[in-house]
C-alpha cells in the first residue's frame, strides 16, 4: 500500500461506562486516533450483529463493541448478552474465513480514560496493518 | 460433543417385519390408532401425481397403507408441519409425528422458540437413510425411486443430498421413539423409546421393552463416527472454497435474494424477515451514495448481509436439514455452507441443535465467565 | 400539625454517597435541598476507590450517574467548599448559617477545559491522590472529579502571598478566574437536616511497629486505592518505590482497632478486596493476609473471601506483628495463633486501617447540638433500635459519620432518613 | 413534512475552535438535505448562548436542531431545555461531541477537522429520522402492601399509613411481632424489647389506615409500580379471599434459623438439653433458665456459627446474640460457668467490642474451637473440639445452646414469583442494585425490608423499613402521576412473533406475553430503555425509541464514508 491508509473504525460505546471513558480520555487530554467514530448507545446490549455486520459489509475497517466491564452493566447483565452475541456473529465471520480481526469486544469503564486511549490505539494499529476492509470496494456485496 | 444416541435407553423391542418396513410402520400406526393412543397421525404421504411427497395428518387410519414413512425426498421439512399445526396451541387431538431425525430437531428448536406445543404431540422418528435432491428426483420419478430403494438396501449414500451424505446425526434419537432399522436382524427393526411419553405408547400396545439394542448401537454409533469423519473433511474443503472473501462471494454470487431459503427453513420462524423488512431498505440517496463509494452495486442488494445475517441469526438453530439447498433455484451449496457456521457457532456454546428440550438457546441465556477469548485481541 | 413558618426544606451536609442518594430521593418527591461540603468535589471517599466489593464493580461507573443527576438537580443546591457555622431553631424551623469559602472560580463560567493548570507555576503534594502524585495551585483533585471546575488554594497561590501572578486567568478564555470572589455567609432556613460527613482512616503513624512513615513501600488503605485507581497517579499501576512490581505483599488487618476499641466492619473485606487487586494486577504475586478474626458479616462475603483465599493466598492468623526494613524487603516478625514466633519477607506492605470520626465530627455535633459517642461518632438516640435519629428531633445522622460501615448500610441509612423526613412532615 | 435543520457549531472559546477549522466544518455541511442554517457561537452553553439559539430557532422555524459542542454527559440536558423553550421537541435534537471526542483527543488540526465533520453529518443524518416522543403520564395508587407483621412490616406500616395512602398488613402468623417478641432485651444497651414492641403493635392496631389481615397469606400479585393487582387469602376465616389495588409492595417476611438437625454432630433433637438460640430466648422470656430436670444449669456452652459452613456465609448476628445470652445466663444464674465456642469473633460496629469487653470478666470462657461434637455423658453433655492448636479438647456441661445461622424459608420462593424476583443460594431475596439500592429490586415498586433481604440486626432492619419508606414517599405521591421514561422499548405487533427471547433477557420484567395474539408485549412504564431486547430480537420486532436500527445505522453509514 503505497498512499496513506486512515482506517475508518466504528466505535459502538455503552452511555454509562465506555462513553464516560471516552469522555475521560478527553477530559485527560490523552490521544486517541481520529479513526474511531464513536456511536453512543446506552448499553452494549443495543448493539444488534446485523449492525455490526451492515458496518463491516459497508466497508468499515473495524468495528469496536465497547462496554461496561462484567458484572458491571448499568442494567445488570446487558454485557453478557452482548458478548453472547458478538461471539456468534465473530465466530461467522471467521468460519467464512473472512477477517474476523477487525471485530472487536472491549470492556472500558468510566475511569479508564487511559484504557480506552489504549484499546482504540491498539486496534487501529492493528487495522492499519491489516489494510483497508476489501469489502469496502467490492460491487457485489 | 454427542454425535449419535443421547437419550436412548438401555433396551428396545424388535419388531418382526410382514411383507416390508413400511407396511409394518404403517400397521404399527394402524394400532395405535385403534387403541385411540392417537387420534391422528402426521407422516409423508406420495401426492396422487406421484412426483412428490408431502406431510399429510392422517385421520382415517385405513389411508395409513399409502403412507410413505421412508419417502425419498424432503419437499416440506416435517418441523414447519408439526408448527403449522401447533403454534397457536396445543389443540385437542393426540397426534403422533412422524419425522427424521432432522426433522425432530428442528421441532425441538421451534418448541424453545415457542412456535409448536408439544403438549400432545409424539414425535416418532427413525434411522435416516438421507433423502435425494428434489431436482434428482423429479426428472424420472419412478426411475428415482428404485434408485432410492436400492440404495437404502445396499447403505449406499452417494445419491443422497450433499448435506445428508456428510449428516453425522442420521439416527440421532431427540424425539420420543425411534425406530432403528440399522443393526436389526434380516426383516425385523428396532423400536426406541425415548421419553416416558414414548414408553407409555408402547405400553399401551402391550408392547414389551426388553429386547437388547446393541448392535443398533455400535452399527449408529459407528456410523455417525464415520459420518463426522467426512463431515469434518468436507468442512475444510468448503472453507477453502468460502475462504478469503472473493471465494465467499463466487460462493454466494448467483444469489438471486429470493430468499427461499430462509421461507423453507424450518428455523426460520419469524413473521417477517429481518431481511425483508424495512429496516434493509434505503432511499435511494443512500444507494447512489453506496454506488458511489464502491464504483457500483449489484441488485437486488444486500445479499450478502441477508445470507451471514441469517447465519448469525439461525446458525445456532440450524439441524443442516438441507431444505435451504433443495429450495435454491440457483443451486448455491447453501446447506453445506450453513453446516459448516452451525457447527463452529453451536460449539462456542458447546450447545447442539435439537438434541434436548433441556438444554436453553444461546442467545436466551448467559454465563458470567465465559467466552473471555471473545474480548480485547485474541487473534 | 405544622406551623405556617415551617419550611419542608431540607439540608445535606456531606456531599458523599449517602449525601447524594439522600437529596436525589427528596428532590425527586418535590423538596428543595441545600447540599453543604466541605471539599471541592462531590463523592466522598467512595470515588477514591478504582472498585468496590464485594461484587468489584467499579466504583467510577457506579457514581458518575448520580453524581451527574445530583449537579443537574433543579431541587438541589449545592455549596461546595462550605461548612455549617451556626443552627438555631428546631424541627421544622432550623435556621442555619454557612461559610462558603471563594472557590476563585466562576461555577458557571468555567466549562472545565483545564487550561489554567498548566501555566500555574506553583507545584505540590495532591491530597487527594495521598500525595502520591503532584498538582498546581489551580487544580481539581482528580482527573473527572464532579463539579470539573478546578479551585485555588490561597495558600499556595503566589496572588494570595502578594505576588502579582495572574497566569491562569490569563489562559481562562471564559472570565471563570476571578480573584476578587469573596467568602459568603449564607443563611438557610430548613425543615430538618441530614448529617452524612462520612469518616477518616486511623492514622497508621500512631502505630508505629507497622513502620510506615519510616518504611519503603507501606502503604495505607486510601494510598493503596489511589495507586489502583486507573485515574490515579500511576494509572493503577501497582509498583514499589523504586518502579518495579512487587513479587509479594502483606496485608495487615486490624490497624489500630486496639488503640479505638471497635471493629470497622469494613477492613477485613477491603483488605480482601486489595488481594483481589494485587491478584487482578500481579497474577504471579504471592500475598500474605495477617487477621486476627475474620469478620465478613453478611450473605455475599463468604463466597468472596473464599475466592481470595482459594486463590493462594495465605491467610495467618496473628499478633504482635512488627516490622523492620531488611535490604530491599520488609521483614514482618509475628505470633502466629499458637503464640509460636516467626517472620517473613515481602516487598510490599498494606495496611487496612480503622474507620475513625472526621477530625471536625466533634466541632460539628457542638454546632448542631447533638451528642457524639465514646469514639466520636454522632451518637444516635437508642441504638438498639434506630441508627438514625439523635436525640435532636428533625437531625438524623446518615453513613459513616454514624458508625464505620460499608456502602449499602450508609446508602441503607441514607434513605431511611429520607423516609422519616417525608414521613413526618 | 419540510424538516428545516439548524445546525450550530460550538466554539468553546478555544478548546474547539483551536483545535478544528469550524469554517470548514460549516462549509462541509451547509449542502447537506434539509438543512437551513449554521452557524457558529463562541460558548452555547453561556446564557446567552441559550437565548441565542432560542431566538436562531424562532427566526429560521427551525424544525430540528444539531448542535456540536461537548459531551451529551455535559450539556444534552442544557440544549433540550433549550428547545422545549424554543417550542420544538426535546427529541428532534442530538448533539455532536467534537470536543471531548475529538478537538481534545487529536493532535492534529486537519484530523481533527475531517473526525468533526463526519460526527456533524452523521448526527444531520441521523436527525432525518428522529421523532417527536413525548412524556407519558400514568395515574398510580398510592397504598401499599406490607407482606410481613414482623418489626420491619410493622415499622414501614407506622410510617406509610396516611389519610391518603393506605397500608394493607399481611401476616402468615395469628399474631404480629414477628422474632423480636421473642426478646427479653436487645444489645448492647439490654434494654427491655417488650414495651418498645407492644407499643409499636397497638400504634398498627389503632391506626385506621392500617388494615390488618393475620392468618393470610398473599394468593396473587400482578401488575406493575403504581398498580398491582393483590389476592389475599384469610385462613382464619375460612379461606376469604380479599382483592385489593397497591402501588407498592414490601417484602418484610424475614427469615428463619438454620435448623440444627441437619448437623448432628450437634445432637440437637436427640439429646436433652441441647437448644437453639430461639428455644433459649424463649425461656429465658419466662425468667426462668432450668434445665429439663427443672435444676438451674451449673454451667453452659454457646456454640457460634452452627450451620455456617453449610449455608456459606457469616449471619452477622449470631457472635452479639451470644454475647447477650451470657449476659441472660449471668444475671438469671449468677456464677454459672458459660463457655463460648467460635471460631472468628464477627462483632462488626463501633459498640459493639464494648459490649464484648464489658461481657467477658469471671467465669466467662471463650475457646476458638473446630469440628465440635455434642454427646450425652450421664445427666451431663460432652463437648468434643479441635483448640487453635490444632489438639482435640473436651469439656463437660450441663447446657448447651447452639447459635444457628440465619436462613430464609424456602417456601418463600412463590411469592418471589409472584413478584418476579430472583432469591440468592442462601434463599435471600436479591436487591436491585447491592451498593445504591439495598432496598429495591429489579422490579419496580416491590421492595425489600429486614432479614428478607439478608441477615441483620434490629436496629438495621428497621433502618431498611424506613428505607423503604424514603424510597415510596419519594416516587409515589398520593395524586401525582408517574412519568416513565421515554427512551424506552417498542415491539411491533405485526412482526413479533412470540418467541419469547426478549422475556428471557430483559432484567426487569418488563415484557409480557400476550397469550391471546401469542406476542410479547413491552410494559413502559418499567422499561429503562436498555434496548437489550430490540438486539435480542430475530425479527427486528422491537425498536429502541431514539436509538432505532435507523438512526443508528444512518450514522454508521455516515461513519465508514
């Protein structure tokens, strides 16, 4: 790849912790890669696959899933179910054999200000290795 | 992960064939229905075109000699019909199914999805031989049939739909009874109970179980080892096939989004497909838009998003009965590829589609530690 | 029957967890509620903790959403950096008159951008992070503290020592700096009054044989939860003095129970609760847990404690325990529960600490007129069967400043309170 | 409808404005569908930035606002009042955080810029799709079923009970007080319960907005906060059975001591003079403390945490009970030998290590103990036990009492059906938050008061019952409605199918099922808008309002562009 690739991530955020990390990593100054466009929801057991899914046969590069740490949900168990529903929709992806790395499930809370300066940095790190999602520009999808 | 028998019981009885299996079966109903055990039978039935079969439910037991219990083709999968009959309650009559096992799984699946009630249901299934593709058989029906029955009689599956040749649970037993043709003494087959439900029947019709089951045992237990053994091996040719997203899309590239597919599946129960409502269609700003970033877009849309939506939707359901396959008019190896996700989506739940009412659906439940190598960067 | 110059309002004092969930509930049933807190910032202890047990929830995640509620309250008015000078009155009519001192910071100006720190060329020991990190003398205590609007400490400010600096108002683009604000006398009228001023930990320099002040690497409960926290001065990296991890640790139940005379209720589960850090941090560490009796009262601790302990870690029931610095470790000699002596190197002590009054609890009962106890909490009415009431009809007393306990029964007290207040008037 | 958009750019003096190139960001924007105007303001959340959009609405008809400026944590609230001043609906606005999540967390003034203006389209997008919602009110009762006569049932009763608010009082017994008339004294003070208790049941006896049913049992609950649906069924009289409305319900039922049989290495049953803590209180309560053969007891044992290790956790009280009951011993039977075996002394609080230390002095013996064993030896009782270092001891006595752990009854179970809420493995009754509500459970408008909940002292118990009350005199006010959330579920009637996955994963129960049309059904007034069910859901059948699979994937799109 010769010309520069920014990654476009999608970034699902649960209200009551990540986004409130999010905020934190803000508030802290810290740096965060622009590449993350945030979408808040109020818990991460909004984040319906399909979604998920529309986003990366769109031609996301990434999709993050950012929640509240087990045992921690705003609505008690939300979390589980979430990552309940991630698994099976990451397990798909990676039995089509296609690139189940760029779905990510993370667990950030309202004081992890660094952790999720940290969890997006890495994942676009990642991503920008991996190269730009080929479904972004395959006609057929 | 249990492959063949989970239920079974120690003993079963052998029951002597008259003139054929099928004769017997249909007799053993005749029975049951004179005993008032069942006030109706539900089982394949020839349609009097003779190009087809379907599910009929059977009233009038002297109709029961046209049954055709080991019918050679899958037109309508047996779940949709013990649903159609049940969903909206138990009703009246006691009816005895008679499915594969395939079948019963999938009924399995819909009753934790509450779409039948099994309150008075019996479901009968029996040691699946595989049914041919419809196509196969509607060229040359008659021709197709001696095929089908030689095939059985020599336990040679290669004219069998893919999915039932690479099918490790042919005689998976999740029903009530089952009745076991494989292991049995020339002109006699097994009959199974399975659940208190299956033994009162056979109780009712004085029927002992004593007699041992052994060699219907080991010769399915086998048999599903060898099966698994060739479904494993037909998975990895498949990803290699599916793998990397262009071989996905050739895979899949035929796709007309008629969606048949999902219209027969028997797990398939919703009113309305997700992905045949108004939530996959767009203005057509947003189409151009789309066009625009990807230089152009194929129609009708979405295909993609339909067949892995549908595989993160109904994976964890799937009983690879292979109806999806049977129904594609652009003959896409749907079943084998929805096999494949079942298998690897199931096992993260080491969950395993119909095998017992007791065991809950993934997505209805939870554990608080689990799943860890699902979260951060595993890979 | 109420008087037609009885007032339903009613007065927080403390601005904790408890302070909190008391004003939400009476705003929620309509009251107006004046909230009085003597720091900066809103929390309590309880936003010091990166967790709580026994269930590790995190604690941030757990407040932030009241606290936000709590400041956007239109019932509730809160008065930071204040303190209660006078109450006159009874039940129904206190009159009450408040010190609010000069935040030098404009509450609805300041949009919390932080600006003004950097430049401020005054450098200090942060309080609230146990002076384990540094702030300026424009600061807030911590990096998502609520209300997010920094104070000045007059008494490090080189303005405030004559000096004619004016850095931070100059990088202020909002005029939220204003060195002119004055301390305010406020007077409030209030029906009853809410006190819920929360606790301190016992000063473990008064036990000298655990060595700290003098010791490397021993730690406080308070010191301990800051270096945990990943809004903290290490970003919850657990290291020794010299930034290594440590490979072993002890844990000293207990400290200062003999001197105060009560169990804390709390200790042995926060020091539970530090294992679970060290564990969660440092799989690989090795934890040595010094107890005399184990007290976890209640139906969700056991599970817990057998957690930490199934987890190896080694729990020595003891006395006399005493430590010396030996090299790069610290060595803890002890009786083990046959009165046998013995000892053991770790590199890393923490030390869980009594629940004592706040130093001003005492000033503040004289001030409200109620009775403190023997140890210096507010002194219910009959302690066998309310915690809450004093001897004051219309003043209750709420969390901490009661007795030393746990969140539940401070949050439990909290809206009791609540219900006699709605219940009676 | 002709949807004209504003769009308003915050500067936030320089913590935006330095970091992103407003200019462009407006330039980006302003072709964008629908939209009439944007602009730029130095500071919005000023008071003049406020009137300044209301005017900016009033004069331009803005039909839907955006603004980008900070976190929704900081300011969402701010501009929807904003907008209900204006005249246009709360709902029709969505704010961009271009400056916690963007202008503070990139470096780089282009980046930043591009990130800006991709969060203000997505949220342009977005807006096309919103709707007006608008705040429910529905009517409540404002009584209150106690299910319980024990001093928590009895002291929430005395609180609750108003002219304007009734109290229905449901005991299993024939008799209210519950435990504590059990009582001689309670700790640590000792003083006298059976005046304070008396007292408390006359008051609930007299009061005419109590009414009482003794000898029942509740048959039924159904409904939700504000309007439940009550069955009561009278045992006295002949198996009546009472229908009445609350808003509310109590769980005060209390609990139970672990019964000793199911350890017998006590012997407890099968020998004489081995009893329980309650048998103790008992006849301590008839001033009399004899053993069977009618003699005072010379000496006496209390054995701590019997049951404990069984039930798997501490219950709290039992090291103070038996401190109490040394001083029953030493009052009644002055000079009687009472040795203690425990294993940890758990006397958690600031009195109560007094009470100890002024409890200890002649003939009293505490021994931390293990594997204890009970065994008659002639008129006597053996006591058999491991000492702390680690040698077995014996050690005769003339009476034994046993301090049994604290238990609920498992028979409890329907009632937690009934009201929907989940019991812990000690067969407590779970609360809905363990830190900052103690008192609530995960269906609203049913509480918990006392022992029910956990193991507690008096004193704590009823502190939970006036918990309670603070909790129903805040949220239900005789004559006020209650305004449920509105961000909340939605399940379509034509596209649900029945399968019931949104009941099982919704935490609060707020999902029905219709057995009629066969289709869950959402309960508004209870859902907190978790949206858990609408991802649950195959058929797309539920939708979160203001978080709709449109909305969301309008900013997706916008996002990967």
């Amino acid at each position: 790849m010769t010309e520069k690739f920014e990654p476009r991530i999608v970034g699902f955020l649960c209200n009551w912790c990540s986004y409130a990390g999010a905020d934190l990593a803000g508030s802290s100054k810290l740096k965060v890669p622009s590449s993350l466009i945030p979408i808040r929801v109020m818990c991460s057991s909004r984040v319906d696959p399909v979604l998920v899914l529309t986003a990366l046969l769109q031609g996301a590069d990434g999709v993050l899933v950012a929640g509240c740490h087990p045992g921690d949900c705003h609505y008690d168990e939300g979390n589980y179910y979430a990552r309940r529903r991630f698994a099976v929709l990451k397990k798909v992806i990676e039995s089509l054999g296609l690139e189940s790395g760029r779905l990510r499930l993370s667990w950030v809370s309202a004081s992890e200000g660094q952790r999720f300066a940290d969890v997006v940095t890495e994942f676009n790190e990642k991503i920008k290795k991996m190269g730009p999602n080929p479904m972004k520009k395959k006609s057929s999808l | 992960m249990n492959t063949s028998i989970n239920k079974q019981e120690q003993n079963g009885a052998i029951i002597a064939v008259k003139t054929n299996v099928r004769d017997t079966i249909n007799d053993f109903f005749k029975k049951t229905m004179e005993k008032g055990i069942f006030d109706a039978i539900l089982i394949p039935m020839q349609v009097p075109a003779g190009d087809s079969f379907v599910y009929v439910l059977l009233k009038d037991s002297s109709l029961l000699k046209d049954a055709s219990p080991l019918s050679p083709i899958m037109s309508v999968q047996g779940a949709k019909a013990v649903s159609s009959i049940t969903r909206l309650g138990k009703g009246h009559m006691k009816i005895a199914a008679f499915l594969r096992p395939c079948e019963t799984r999938a009924t399995i699946e819909l009753t934790k999805l509450e779409q039948t009630n099994l309150d008075n249901i019996t479901l009968i299934s029996m040691d699946c031989p595989g049914v041919m593709p419809i196509s196969d058989y509607i060229e040359d029906p008659t021709k197709a049939m001696k095929l089908f029955e030689n095939a059985i009689k020599n336990e040679d599956d290669t004219i069998m739909r893919p999915v039932c040749q690479i099918c490790d649970k042919s005689s998976m037993v999740a029903g009530d009874l089952h009745i076991g043709l494989l292991g049995a003494k020339k002109d006699t087959f097994f009959i199974i109970p399975s659940s208190e439900k299956g033994k009162q029947v056979l109780s009712d019709l004085d029927i002992t179980v004593k007699d041992n089951i052994d060699s219907w045992t080991s010769k399915t237990q086998a048999k599903a080892e060898e099966k698994q053994k060739k479904r494993k091996k037909a998975h990895k040719e498949l990803r290699l096939k599916t793998g990397a997203l262009d071989n996905f899309l050739d895979t899949f590239a035929q796709c007309i989004n008629c969606h048949n597919c999902m219209r027969v599946c028997p797990v398939c129960y919703c009113r309305v497909c997700y992905f045949d409502s108004d939530k996959v269609k767009h203005p057509s700003e947003d189409y151009l838009q789309k066009a625009e970033s990807k230089g152009s877009i194929r129609f009708l849309p979405d295909t993609s998003l339909f067949q892995m939506g549908r595989m993160t939707h109904m994976s964890l359901s799937c009983v690879s009965c292979g109806s999806c396959e049977d129904a594609c008019p652009m003959s896409i190896p749907v079943a084998q590829v929805f096999s494949m996700i079942a298998d690897e989506t199931q096992e993260l739940f080491n969950y395993n589609a119909g095998r017992s009412l007791e065991d809950p659906l993934p997505l209805k439940a939870y554990k608080e530690d689990e799943l860890r190598e699902m979260e951060d960067d595993h890979d | 029957m109420k008087d037609k110059d009885n007032t339903t309002d009613v007065l927080v004092i403390g601005a904790g967890i408890a302070g909190i969930q008391a004003s939400l509930m009476l705003s929620k049933s309509g009251r107006q509620i004046h909230v009085v807190e003597k720091t900066s910032y809103t929390g309590g202890s309880t936003i010091k903790f990166e967790e709580v047990f026994s269930n590790m929830e995190c604690s941030t995640c757990m407040l932030a959403p009241i606290q936000q509620e709590f400041l956007q309250d239109k019932n509730i008015h809160l008065h930071t950096l204040a303190e209660v000078e006078e109450i006159k009155g009874t039940l129904g009519n206190f009159s009450v008159e408040i010190n609010k001192k000069a935040r030098y910071v404009d509450m609805v100006n300041c949009i919390g951008c932080n600006a003004c720190f950097e430049p401020c060329p005054v450098s200090t020991k942060n309080e609230f992070e146990e002076g384990l990190s540094k702030r300026k003398a424009i600061y807030v205590p911590c990096a998502g503290a609520l209300p997010n609007v920094p104070m000045i400490d007059t008494s490090l400010c080189l303005r405030f020592k004559g000096k004619n600096c004016q850095a931070c108002q100059e990088a202020c683009m909002f005029e939220a700096i204003d060195f002119n604000q004055k301390d305010q006398k406020i007077k409030l009228d209030v029906g009853s009054i809410i006190v819920a001023t929360g606790f301190n930990i016992f000063d473990s320099t008064k036990t000298p044989q655990y060595g700290y002040g003098k010791i490397d690497d021993v730690y406080t409960a308070f010191e301990f939860e800051r270096l945990y926290a990943s809004n903290g001065p290490t970003e919850g990296k657990i290291q020794l003095k010299n930034g290594k991890s440590p490979k072993s640790a002890a844990i000293i139940h207990c400290v200062g129970r003999d001197t105060i005379g009560y169990c804390s209720s709390v200790c042995c589960l926060y020091s539970l609760k530090f294992n679970h850090y060290l564990k969660s941090k440092i799989p690989e560490i090795k934890i040595f847990e010094f107890y005399t009796d184990l007290c976890i009262p209640g139906k969700l601790h056991q599970k817990f404690y057998e957690k930490m302990r199934d987890a190896g870690t080694k729990l020595i029931r003891s006395s006399d325990i005493n430590m010396t610095k030996q090299g790069q470790g610290i060595t803890i000699s002890y009786s083990d529960e046959s009165k046998k002596k013995s000892s053991l190197l770790v590199e890393m002590v923490l030390l869980a600490p009594a629940l004592v009054p706040k130093e001003d609890a005492s000033t503040l009962a004289k001030t409200l007129g109620i009775p403190v106890d023997d140890y210096g909490f507010y002194k219910e009415e009959n302690q066998d069967i309310s915690t809450i009431m004093t001897s004051k009809p219309g003043i209750f007393i709420v969390g901490c400043s009661q007795g030393p306990k746990d969140i539940q029964h401070s949050v439990s007290q909290a809206s009791a309170a609540v219900g006699k207040i709605l219940s009676s008037s | 409808m002709d949807r004209k958009i504003g769009v308003y750019i915050c500067e936030c003096g320089p913590n935006i404005s330095e970091k992103i190139d407003i200019d462009k960001v407006i330039e980006a924007v302003s072709s964008l569908k629908d939209v009439v105007i944007v602009e730029k303001y130095k500071l919005l959340c000023s008071e003049d930035g406020k009137n300044f959009l209301k005017e900016q609405i009033k004069k331009h008809n803005i039909t839907h606002l955006v603004v980008a400026a900070c976190s929704p944590r900081e300011h969402q609230q701010t501009f929807m009042n904003v907008c209900e001043n204006a005249g246009i609906n709360p709902y029709l606005f969505q704010l961009v955080n271009i400056r916690e999540q963007c202008a503070w967390i990139t470096e780089d003034k282009e980046e930043a810029t591009k990130k800006a203006i991709k969060l203000t389209k997505a949220a342009i997008k977005r807006i096309y799709y919103h709707t007006p919602l608008e705040k429910k009110q529905i009517d409540s009762n404002p009584d209150v079923l106690v299910i319980g006569g024990g001093i928590a049932g009895i002291e929430a009763s005395l609180q609750l009970a108003k002219p304007d608010r009734k109290v229905y009082l449901v005991e299993k017994t024939s008799s209210l007080g519950g435990l504590v008339k059990n009582f001689e004294k309670t700790y640590p003070d000792m003083i006298p319960s059976a005046p304070f208790i008396q007292q408390k049941i006359e008051k609930v006896h007299k009061n005419p907005n109590i009414t009482i049913f003794t000898d029942s049992e509740v048959t039924g609950i159904l409904g939700f906060f504000g309007n439940f649906e009550v069955k009561v069924n009278q045992l006295a009289a002949e198996n009546k059975t009472t229908d009445f409305d609350v808003g509310a319900v109590i769980l005060a039922t209390g609990s139970t001591l672990f019964d000793p049989r199911k350890s017998p290495q006590y012997n407890y049953g099968t020998v004489d003079n081995v009893i329980t803590a309650l048998d103790f209180e008992q006849m301590n309560l008839t001033g009399k403390i004899v053993l069977k053969n009618g003699k005072p007891p010379k000496s006496a044992a209390i054995i701590h945490c019997v049951g404990r290790d069984k039930k798997g956790y501490c219950s709290e009280i039992c090291c103070m009970y038996s401190l109490k009951f040394i001083r029953y011993l030493k009052e009644k039977i002055p000079g009687i030998l009472v040795t203690n075996f425990y294993s940890d002394l758990c006397i958690p609080g600031k009195s109560h290590q007094k009470f100890y230390e002024q409890t200890l002095g002649k003939n009293v013996e505490f021994k931390r103990a293990e594997n204890i064993e009970i065994h008659k030896k002639g008129e006597q009782l053996d006591i058999k036990y491991r000492d702390e270092n680690g040698n077995t001891n014996k050690s005769l006595v003339d009476m034994v009492i046993l301090s049994p752990a604290l238990e609920v009854p498992s028979d409890s179970s329907t009632l937690g059906e009934f009201l929907g809420i989940s019991q812990d493995d000690g067969n407590f009754f779970i609360e809905e938050h363990e830190k900052l509500s103690p008192v609530s459970t995960s269906t609203e408008g049913v509480y918990l008061a006392g022992c029910t909940q956990g193991p507690k002292s008096i004193p704590d118990t009823i502190t939970q019952a006036e918990a309670v009350t603070g909790k129903i005199l805040s949220s239900l006010i005789p004559g006020k409605k209650i305004e449920p959330e509105v961000k909340v579920s939605y399940i379509s009637e034509s596209f649900c199918i029945g399968c019931k996955t949104c009941l099982d994963v919704c935490s609060y129960g707020c999902i029905t099922f219709n057995e009629v049309k066969k289709i869950s059904v959402v309960n508004e007034v209870i859902c907190r808008g978790c949206g858990n069910c609408v991802a649950a859901c195959p058929s797309g059948a539920a939708t979160l309002k203001h978080f709709t699979f449109r909305q969301l994937y309008q900013e997706l799109s916008e996002a990967v562009q």
